[in-house]
C-alpha cells in the first residue's frame, strides 16, 4: 500500500470513528429526550449522513485508486464565449476559486462521458449555460 492509499484508508478509518461517535449520541439523543428536543436528534442525523456519504465517497476514491484509475479529469471549456477549465475531483478535494468541482455537481455529471467537441447545455443558478468541450484530460 503507497502512501497515498495509506492516507485515503486513514481518512476513512478517522470518518467510522466519528460515525461510531455520533451513532451512540443519536442513541443516547433518542434514550434521553422528549418529542418536543427532535432538533438536536435531527442535526445529529444529519451529520450521521453526511460522514456515511463522506466515507463512500472516500471508499469510491480508494477502488479507483487501487484499479490505477485517475480520480480526476480536466475539461477546458467554452461557456458562453469565455474560457474556463474545470477539474472534476471527490468530494474532499473541492475547490470552485480553482476550477476544482465536485463529481456529485450537476456540471460534473453533465460532462462525464463527454469528449472533446461535444455541446451541452445546462441549467445553473446564473440560468442557461451553452458549453462546448475543447479538450479533456
């Protein structure tokens, strides 16, 4: 195992620790509290699936990983006249200020699969986005 996997399988390791965590609070939550205290069970459900869907996209990146595939591709596009390159990454690897989105974005799944040359448009918050893939990497 290289480091890099070592540090993937650490990750994951650290992320059922913190759901071990908060699965007995949930239980305590549920033990202790009264209908009208369903706020706090609430948010601890939610942080519960948050880590459950942090830890399978960390396992999804280690078979990747382990299958040689890159976890990571590039797309220089044309959006609306203007030049733009897009990183698709995991989830914990985000950065939009650098061009580094989600897999799980709606843009990431639009241009999967996608080759160079191909026209699509999409839906965003900023309205309707003509896109025209240059190249991918």
């Amino acid at each position: 195992m290289n480091n890099a996997h070592k540090e993937i399988f650490n990750k994951i390791e650290g992320l059922k620790r913190k759901l071990n965590k908060v699965s007995n609070q949930i239980e305590k939550e549920r033990f202790e509290s009264n209908e009208d205290d369903t706020v706090i069970l609430q948010e601890l459900l939610d942080k519960k699936d948050m880590i459950e869907q942090q830890i399978a996209e960390q396992q999804e990146v280690l078979i990747l990983a382990n299958q040689g595939k890159t976890t990571t591709r590039t797309f220089h596009l044309e959006i609306n006249g203007g030049q733009k390159k897009i990183t698709i990454v995991s989830a914990n690897e985000v950065d939009p200020g650098n061009g580094q989105i989600s897999s799980k974005s709606p843009l990431a799944k639009a241009l999967l699969g996608r080759k160079k040359g191909d026209h699509i448009t999409i839906e965003t918050p900023a309205g309707t986005q003509s896109i025209k893939i240059r190249k991918v990497e």
